[in-house]
C-alpha cells in the first residue's frame, strides 16, 4: 500500500549530519542512551506476528504494530499474544482507505477510527491509544491543507488519543514531539528500496543530535515481493543496528510517556500545596 511519502532526503532537508551539527550535551533518554528509537509495523500483517514478532523478541525489543482491522481478525489469538509479549497494538483504521472524504468527515472518522478503536479494545483491553494515518494522508474534509491536519487532529484529540504518527520527517526532539504529538515524525527507509543505506542514515541523525527516530516497516519476508517490502536480512541488519548502538528502543506510547513525565512532574510541583509564587517562578 501506498504512503504517500516524501523522499527521506527530502524530509531531512536542512539538516546535515556534519560535524557543524553538535550533539546533545546531556542525555535525555534512559540508561544514558544518546537517542530514542521506535519500531512501527502497519497494517497488522501476517509477516509481524510471524517474522516481526521474533525477531524482536531475539533482540528483546518491543515494537508498535499499527492495526488494519480487516487484515488481523482473523488472526486475533496471534496478536494476543504479542499484546502479551510487550508490544503495543494499535489503531491504522478499518479499512485503510487512502483518499479522504472532503464531506462528512466526522463521519469516516467515526466509521474508520473510532470504531476501530472499540474493536480493538473489546479485542485487546488497555493499550496506548495511539494511531498512525494510512498511507500518510491527512487531508480530511475540506480546506487548506493546514486546516485539514487540524480538523483530524482535533478529532484525535478530542477522542482522547495521545498521539499520531505520520510517515515522513526527521527525527524529533522531545520538545517538538510534545508540542506535534498528532504529527509524530517517521520514516519508512525501506518502502521504495530494499537497503540499509536510509535507516542507517535516519540513526545517525538521531544519535547526533540526541533525537528520537521512528521507524516504519510494512511486509517482512525471505524476499521482497512487491514495493514496501522489506527482506528478512535488511530487516535484521537495521535491528542489530540499534542492538549495538547508542540508543533506547521502545515503543511509541512509551517514549510518549518519558517525554511528557517532566512536565507531569512539573504540573504536579506547581499545584502542590505551600508552593509559593516566588518557588513557581523559580
């Protein structure tokens, strides 16, 4: 299925991996780890409970598998299981529609994500309410582009989900993670060429500069049968990557929480008791 993606080159325009480029001075991420990494899985594919699913255990990673609901009810036992393991499933619509209705937007919303969403909570209990927009697209209803992005986000927002995940961009700071938390920033390296050249090179920007980076895989396999795919081999080399490197691998709704934890602390210090005006400003 299509994303509707910029090229990786293209979402890191502006940003060079150069020496000019000076890393974080202070590690933000636990366990001291120079950056944050996410692993992502859309559709809720056969190839995630089967390939995905090991390898990750191998590693003792845990991913976030972005859930088509017409693609995984038939197996729902499986993705228990991953629930089970660790991973986070979460909510990629009914059908994965890639072009959005320019009237009756609350309506498609209703239909594809939220009841989507009771579905998989009847299915799969608590999870981090977090959802990835198919194919990239969020040009919901009419307007501006601006004002479309915002009508979804309003939705998600107002529906109680922490967070989106788009298929294009940079790796983010914490800071504008938390501030475009229904725009999360990812990408896709393998989705037009089955090589290690782009995740590698989305890793190193995210050590360089202490960010975090989400990464977006679709069909696994022993070969790659049709574009999107990407091989059991490439698959293994990007995860041994992260494996010998610098970085803190957990899933979305996880990073989600250690970024907002100091501002939680933060409001919960302000609103404490005896806490003077003068402590506040401090």
């Amino acid at each position: 299925m299509g994303l509707g993606r910029r090229s990786l080159l293209g979402g890191l325009a502006g940003l060079s991996l150069s020496s000019t480029v000076r890393a974080a001075d202070a590690p933000f991420w636990p366990g001291g780890a120079r950056a944050a990494v996410s692993l992502s899985y859309d559709d809720g594919l056969e190839s995630h409970i089967a390939q995905a699913g090991p390898a990750l255990s191998a590693r003792g990673f845990r991913g976030t598998f972005f859930l088509t609901l017409e693609n995984m009810q038939d197996h729902v036992a499986d993705w228990r299981a991953m629930a089970t393991s660790g991973h986070e499933l979460c909510n990629h619509t009914i059908h994965h529609f890639c072009g959005l209705p320019k009237t009756a937007p609350k309506s498609y919303f209703t239909r594809e994500v939220l009841e989507a969403q009771s579905r998989f909570e009847t299915l799969f209990g608590a999870q981090p309410k977090l959802f990835a927009y198919p194919c990239g697209a969020t040009d919901l209803g009419e307007g501006t582009p601006n004002e479309q992005l915002r009508r979804y986000h309003t939705y998600l927002q107002t529906e109680g989900f922490v967070g989106a995940r788009t298929s294009d961009g940079p790796p983010m700071s914490p800071a504008y993670a938390r501030r475009h938390r229904f725009a999360l920033n990812a990408s896709a390296p393998t989705y037009e060429r089955n090589t290690t050249d782009e995740a590698f090179e989305y890793l190193d920007m995210a050590q360089n500069l202490g960010r975090w980076a989400i990464l977006v895989f679709h069909g696994l396999g022993p070969q790659r049968r049709e574009s999107g795919d990407t091989t059991n081999a490439v698959h293994d080399a990007i995860l041994d990557r992260i494996e010998g490197g610098p970085f803190w691998c957990a899933p979305i709704g996880e990073v989600l929480r250690h970024i907002d934890a100091p501002a939680k602390a933060q409001a919960r210090r302000l609103t404490q008791p005896g806490t003077s005006i003068a402590t506040r400003a401090a």
